[in-house]
C-alpha cells in the first residue's frame, strides 16, 4: 500500500473529523421565552443555524433557501421517512433538533412526556392564516405546542378504466373479486382502525377486545392484499399491479395529477383525518430561530410553494386562495368536508396492534 | 494431450460463457436504469419519452454546485458518501487485514471468542447497531457527524474484509515467510514483502466489499449523522416518498459510466499479485 | 489417499503471542471492545427491561421479553428468514462459484478489472437498484413484454410481489459477496495441480470435487458467511419485492423500534438473533482457526 496516498486519506480523514467540531449552537441570549413568562420587550435573538428534521421531501428546498436569505439563519434539513423513525432517533438522544415534524397522534405523546417547547405566539403571528376548524384539536387543545404544515386523509383510489363498480368503503374495497389487484398501506395502525371503523366501531376505541372482533375481518383482507405499501403506494398503480386500494390523500393527489382515471373517494364508514405539524422538541438549541421558521412558512406565499410540491391538504386559508383552480379541484387534495376523527395516541396498545397485523402476516 | 487440452478450454469456454451470462445479470438493473435517466416524465417508474432534459439539469446542478452558486444537496451527499467510502476503505482494509494477519499468527485461548467478535457487527440487525452506536456516541459526548458515519461503517466493514484475508491466509505455506526470513528479511520485511503481496488478491476483494457496503449503507448512518453530513442513500431514501425523480438514474448512470470507464482504461494497477 | 495429503501442515506459523502481540493486537481489540462489545451491551441491558409510553426502556429487570421471543409467531418467522437466507446462499454458490473460478484463471492484467466491474453496479443506490427489477419484472414491463412477444407465455407471468422476486432480488444484491472471497482463493491455485489432475485423466467433474474444491474451501466458506449471515437480517427487498406481504425477523425488529414501541422487546429478538448465531458459530469452530 502506497505510503503517501495513505498518509494523505489519514489527513482527509482527520479534516473531516475536524469538519464537525460542534456547530455554533450556542443560542443566543436568549433562547426563546417560555409560555409562561411574559414576553420580553426587546426582540430575542435567533441562533445562527437552524437544526431541522422533517419528512424527506415535505420543505421544498426554494422554502428553505428563501427563509435563510431572509434571515441569515442557516438551515441543516435532516429527514427521516416515518413518524417512527423520527422519533427513534430523537429519544435515543440524537443530535439536538430545532423543529421535528410529528404527526397529531406523535405530538399528544410529547406532549404527555413533557418533550416539546411551548411556542410563544407573539414570534409567530402568522398563525391567524390557519383554519380555526384545525385549532383546539385533541393532540393540542390550546394550541401551545405546534404549527399544522400540512393535513390530508387517508382514502380509497381505484383506477376507474379497470373496475366500473361503485366503491363507497372499505368493505368494498377488500373484496374476494379485487384479489391480487390491492395496494393497502403498510401500517399496522392504520388497518387495525380501518377495520374499526368498518366494524362500525371508532378507530381509536383499540382494546383488546376490539382488537380480537376486528381479528377475523383483518385475517381475510390480509390474505386478498397484492402490496402492502406505505412509501410509495402510487407506484402499483402507475406500473398497473394494482387497480384499488388505501392510501394517502397525497399519494392519491399525485396520482390524479398524472391521470384523472385514478379516483378517490373517502370510506363511508369512517375516514380519518391527519395532521403533520411542526413543534420544537425541549432541547432545541435554537427556539427563537424555529419559531421565525413557522412563522415564515405560514405566509400564504411560501405556504403555496408547499403545496405546489406536495398535494396534500394545506391548512393555511390565506394560501389556499393563491392556488389554481386545478390544485383545488383535485379531490384528494381538497376532498368535500366533513367531521373527522384525527388518530389519538394509544400508548403501550401499540405493541399489540404490531403484533396482531404481523401475525395475519405471517400466517399466509 | 490435445485432448486434455481441449478439454480444458472447453471447460473454459463455458465458464467464460457463464461468467458472461452473470454479468448481463448484473447489469440488467444498470441497464435500465441508464434508459430511464432519459424518461421524460418527472417521476422515474412511468415512461413518457425521451429527452435529454434531465442530464442537462443534473450538468447545471453539477456547475452551479462546484462554482458555489447554488448549493446542491444532491451533489453534495454524493460527494460526501464517496468521501466516506474511500476513507472507510482505507481503514477498514488496515483493520481487517491486520485482524486476519493477527488472529492467523496467534494462537491463544480467547481466539475463538475474538473471531465471534468480528462476526456480530455483521448479524446485528441494523437498526439495534445504529440506535445503539447512537445511545453509545451520545454517553461518550461524541457529537455526531461525519466522524460518528465514518466510526459506524468501519465497524461494519472490517469484518468483511478480515473475513476475506482469513480465507486467503487459510493453507498459507508456512515456509512462504520461513525462507525470507532465511534470505536475511526481518520479520517486519518477510510481512511487507512477502506476506502481504501474497495476501493482496483478498485485500482488493474485501476492499471493494468495504467500499461497496459503505457507499450504500442507510439505516446505520440514519442514526449516527449529524445535521450537516447527508449521504447519497439518505438522499435517494427521502426522494421515494414523492416518487423517485429520473435525475436519481441520472446521477447514477452518470457514476456508472464514469466509473466503468476509469476501471477499463486504468493500467494494471500492481503487479503485486504474484 | 486425497492429492492434498501431501501438502504442507498449516499450523506452524502459529504461536503463543508475547507482549508484542498483544500490543499489535490492541487496535483490533479496542475498536471491538468499543464500537462492537460496548452497543451490544447496551441493548442486551435494554432487553431485559421495561417500557414506557413511548417505547423507551425503564430500568426494571424482567426476563418477559425473552419469554415473548418464544412465541411460535416469531419462531415462525425466523425460520423463515434463515429458509430464504439459506436459498439465497445456495443458490449464490452455484451460480457465483464459476464465475469467481474464471476471473482467478483470467490474465492477471484483467483480473482486478474483473472484480471491480462486479461491483460497479452496487454502487448505485439499493433503492434504485431494487425499483429497476420492479419495473423489469412488473406485469407491463420488459421482461414480460419480451416473453409475450417471443410467443413463450399467452399471459403475463406474476413474478414481482412474490416470493420468486424476493429470492431474485436477494441473489442479486449478494451475488459479488459470494464469488470475491471465493476469488481469493481460486486465485492461488497452482495451475500445475489442476494440469496434473488431468494429466492423470481426471475429468472436470472429478478435478473439481477432489482437486480444486477442497482447495478453495477456505474461500468457499468465506463466500458462504459473508452472504448467509447478512441475509439471515434482510427485510428491505421483502418490503420492496414482495410487497411486504411476509414478514422477515428483520421487519419485526425494526417494528419494534417503530410503530409497536417496544424497545426492550426489539433488543431481546436482536440478542436472540446474535446469541443464537454466536453459539452456533463457536460450536462448530474448532479451537484451531486455520482449519476453518
């Protein structure tokens, strides 16, 4: 081995080390005042970096460039892909995030475990822009701890060239004909309350008892289900695998998008409506830099970018009237309104839930 | 004699047939992937044309990149998992050849426990190696960055390599390193010229198994990262979400041809094999 | 009397080491001490303790998680994990050997060339990889356009989603694992003990059985670890080529990290996993590493 390329990949080696040397964290002053103390009269001063961990793909790099030219704050976009992984990371003491991107039944939990930072509303007055009918939701009733990114349902999409048959829910989704042709997601939760609600019970009632009624009704769909898919459930469609199944309104979105054969309609029985927001986990470094971060994404402007992205539900009213008629017409981005239940946290149930579904799994 | 010789190239000419058969098998995905990156829809699973549209792109993306106009994450996480790599690379091969050297030199009662050792990086499931590397950084203060990636993929890399020289070393003749030492070698000497030569062909196996499971590692790194050190695979993983983007099989094709092209024009690299 | 009977003893070189070796050993044994022994430690505490709401451990000693590992689900399921690691490795060895056999015979200026542009192509991402074979052996794709077209099948094959793509998708990602360490055996052959068994009318088959395989053993072992052990933990081209429709022991423990928030539970099937291995493996290796 040549003894000078070695010498000089030990040196690149300690460069790099050297590379990461913390970061200038140190928030300023002072780092963001709390809820409860009375905001002070001089304007708290950001750090100079911004730590953000968000789904991958969900901030457009144009909202991230424009927020760091508008306030000299540089922003580290870290991404993960699930809740889960998100969270994993998080308490397994990772590096300090400014803002996470949990989903409402993931805030509840924080909150409840006391790892999220109050937010102090006089940093971010955008606030007004958001829908009130998405304020004072269960996850955060007094709307102190987070700032709705985007929300969306979770729905049936059937590809109308290949089945001509009305669909209105669940049960006839999962149906003994449509064999091999279904895409379902790929989590454990969302099925177990699919049958819930098919069951005509509410799909955060999870019990055991619940859990065992819905048993039989899961068994049968697990065995009919070609795909199971929480990622990129539009790919079986777009490759022809599938003809219907259960997904995400944004997956459905981008499926319209590229062809208004793929309907979507919401379950009759019941559908659910979730909230992806940001909030600042109680370790952030940089409180005051998150927090001009959510006030800049709720302009309607920077918030039209999101969705021009991402065709999810956008929560943000000022927005929503600088879209096109076409983004509004989509129906999975903007499906008819109605009451619905958003996921609540379930706690240790949870671990039986996994179980149940990898179970019927693994009995195929 | 000429029948024993054409028997022989026979067995030849079949092997090489299946070899062929092999590496079309290998390429196939490749190859698909090099049409792809000309597909002129936005998202790479649906075919809609051709067009050049998108190595057009990556090339601006590529210029605004290294001239400092526009920072490409794309660009950069591709720079950084090849940095990575060949630093992994390095130290595994060091690590993993000296292991093997080692563990074949002597003999001791914990032998056999250490080999399990080396083993256990490779049936840890990634998740249980990352969050606990990530568990183990944090209560030692390391903060995470390209040091922890670089730390986490040797641990795993190592194994493969030493693994590879192990084999090599396995049925050594013994009196390979006796009769340098014969010559008037010292020790230090029969290992670096004698030894070391001979146990090359395994090392450029288990350096290129190193290089290659470091360039394409995702969860392991997930975990022990820092804000600012993305990888590649990191990059693409996210991108799935919203559908992988034909630039991906631009980037990628791009990497191939270029590194095809190097690996078949490059001179006989050492003639350290025998 | 086997034509190898005749060669040299291995184990001469190896001797008690001194404070010397000890010393030179201390990097190996310190990043494993480290990096290795250090985490896995740490999740053999978790496993034996309890959970919280979230998932994460509470520090209170209890063996129920070890007991839940027994349950006939997960048993199931890792059969079925080391079934399809054991598939793949078989199949690996076949179809890998030849070609590890042709590139250590190929001239010595092509060889490394060889190697490397076996490996080329996993330098790609896997997701990119893996999304290719899917649209290669999707119902519209090309593989089954081209059969249709040849007239060889009337109706497109269901390959992807099943258990066939799976094994496909897992071959081919670790193919090279198999056939570089199997190189670094074939490479050092004496051409003269191939030549001799001919010349002493040996055909291929009988050459290869009684000469070269048990030449290249150390290799072929080498090959077999390298591909079977990793792939015992694989869940990714499941999820992706089957369609996530049967669960590996991979799923389950990344599960428990995820969506089941369970910790400790996710630690004890990893450390089963590990102690099930490492007691095979010390079992059947003989106090004498060189006789692998």
């Amino acid at each position: 081995m040549n003894r000078r390329l070695f010498g000089l990949i030990f040196l690149l080696g300690i460069v790099f080390g050297c590379k990461d040397k913390p970061a200038p964290t140190a928030a300023s002053a002072s780092p963001g005042p709390s809820g409860s103390g009375a905001p002070t009269a001089e304007k708290p001063k950001p750090g100079k970096e911004l730590n953000l961990f968000a789904w991958s793909e969900y901030v457009p790099q144009e909202v991230v460039d424009g927020f760091s030219k508008e306030t000299g704050i540089k922003v580290n976009y870290e991404t993960y892909a699930s809740n889960e992984e998100m969270l994993s990371k998080l308490l397994a003491g990772g590096t300090n995030y400014d803002l996470i991107q949990p989903s409402e039944y993931v805030i509840e939990a924080l909150v409840k475990q006391k790892k999220l930072a109050p937010i102090d509303w006089s940093l971010v007055p955008n606030f007004k822009n958001i829908d009130p009918k998405l304020k004072g939701l269960p996850h955060d009733p007094e709307n102190k701890f987070s700032v709705p990114w985007m929300t969306g349902t979770v729905g049936i999409v059937v590809n109308t060239d290949k089945i001509k048959d009305p669909i209105k829910g669940y049960k006839d989704v999962f149906q003994k004909k449509y064999k091999g042709r279904i895409v379902s997601l790929n989590d454990s939760r969302e099925m177990v309350a699919w049958a819930l609600e098919a069951s005509g019970l509410k799909s955060n009632d999870i019990t055991t008892e619940n859990l065992a009624k819905v048993k039989p009704m899961l068994a049968e769909w697990v065995k009919l289900v070609k795909v199971f898919d929480s990622d990129s459930p539009k790919t079986a469609f777009l490759n022809g695998d599938v003809d219907i199944g259960v997904v995400w309104s944004g997956e459905a979105a981008l499926l319209y998008q590229n062809n208004k054969k793929f309907a979507y309609i919401l379950p009759e029985e019941g559908a659910h409506l979730f909230i992806d927001s940001l909030a600042i986990p109680d370790s952030a470094p940089n409180k005051v830099g998150a927090m001009m971060f959510m006030d800049y994404i709720l302009k309607p402007e920077v918030s039209k970018l999101i969705s021009e992205k991402f065709p999810y539900t956008n929560p943000n009213l000022e927005a929503r009237k600088l879209l096109t008629p076409e983004q509004l017409a989509n129906p999975a981005s903007y499906p008819p309104a109605g009451e619905r239940e958003t996921f609540r946290d379930i706690g240790k149930i949870s671990s039986e839930v996994d179980k149940l579904v990898t179970d019927l799994k693994a009995s195929n | 004699m000429a029948k024993k010789l054409s028997g022989m190239r026979l067995v030849n000419l079949l092997l090489g047939g299946w070899s062929g058969l092999v590496f079309l098998f290998l390429y196939i995905p490749i190859i698909l992937l090099i049409v792809y990156s000309f597909n002129s829809s936005k998202m790479a699973i649906v075919w809609e044309g051709f067009s050049f549209k998108w190595y057009t792109a990556l090339g601006h993306e590529i210029a605004d990149h290294v001239s400092g106009t526009k920072r490409s994450p794309l660009v950069e996480s591709a720079i950084n998992s090849v940095i990575i790599a060949s630093i992994v690379t390095v130290f595994s091969v060091i690590l993993g050849t000296a292991g093997a050297w080692l563990l074949y030199r002597y003999k001791f009662p914990a032998l056999r426990s250490i080999t399990t050792l080396v083993y256990i990086p490779m049936i840890i499931p990634e998740i249980i190696m990352g969050i606990s590397l990530l568990i183990f950084f944090k209560s030692v203060s390391l903060t995470l960055g390209f040091t922890t990636v670089i730390i986490s993929h040797i641990t795993f890399c190592f194994p493969f390599v030493l693994i590879a020289v192990q084999a090599r070393l396995a049925g050594v003749d013994p009196a390979l390193e006796e009769a340098a030492m014969d010559l008037g070698a010292t020790p230090m000497k029969a290992l670096f010229l004698v030894m070391v030569p001979y146990m090359m062909p395994a090392i450029i196996s288990g350096g290129l198994m190193a290089f290659t499971l470091s360039l394409d590692e995702v969860i392991v790194t997930y975990f022990t990262r820092g804000p600012t050190s993305e990888t590649l695979p990191l990059r693409v993983y996210g991108l799935a979400k919203v559908g992988l983007s034909p630039i991906l099989n631009t980037i990628s094709a791009v990497f191939i041809a270029v590194t095809v092209a190097l690996t078949v024009a490059a001179e006989s690299v050492k003639g350290l094999n025998k | 009397m086997t034509p190898t009977a005749g060669l040299p003893d291995t184990q001469g070189a190896q001797r008690a080491p001194g404070l010397r070796g000890w010393l030179l050993m201390a990097p190996l044994l310190a990043w494993l001490g480290a990096f290795v022994v250090a985490p896995t430690l740490i999740m053999l505490v978790y496993s034996f303790c309890d959970r919280d709401e979230l998932g994460q451990v509470v520090f209170t000693f209890s063996w129920s998680n070890y007991a839940r590992v027994f349950d006939p689900t997960y048993l199931k399921i890792l059969l079925k994990s080391v079934y399809y690691a054991a598939i793949t490795t078989a199949i690996c060895l076949v179809v890998g050997y030849p070609v590890a056999y042709w590139v250590g015979r190929a001239p010595e200026r092509v060889r490394n060339k060889l190697l490397a542009l076996i490996m080329i192509p996993f330098w790609t991402s896997f997701l990119i990889r893996t999304y290719a074979w899917m649209t290669i052996l999707k119902s519209e794709g090309p593989l089954n356009s081209l059969l249709l077209y040849l007239g060889m099948i009337s109706t497109p094959l269901d390959i992807l989603y099943t258990p066939t793509a799976v094994v496909i998708g897992l071959v081919y990602s670790y193919l090279p694992f198999m056939i570089l360490p199997i190189y670094g055996s074939v490479e050092k052959l004496d051409n003269a003990l191939v030549e001799a068994a001919f010349d002493l009318g040996a055909g291929p088959v009988r050459a290869f059985s009684n000469v070269i395989a048990p030449l290249t053993r150390p290799g072929i072992v080498a090959g077999v670890m390298l591909v079977f052990i990793p792939a015992i933990g694989m869940f990714a081209i499941t999820d992706l080529m089957g369609g996530a429709r049967v669960p590996m022991i991979g799923n389950v423990i990344q599960n428990q990290f995820g969506q089941a928030r369970d910790w400790p539970f996710g630690a004890a099937l990893g450390m089963t996993v590990l102690l099930l291995f490492a007691a095979t493996f010390w079992l059947t290796t003989k106090k004498d590493p060189s006789a692998t």
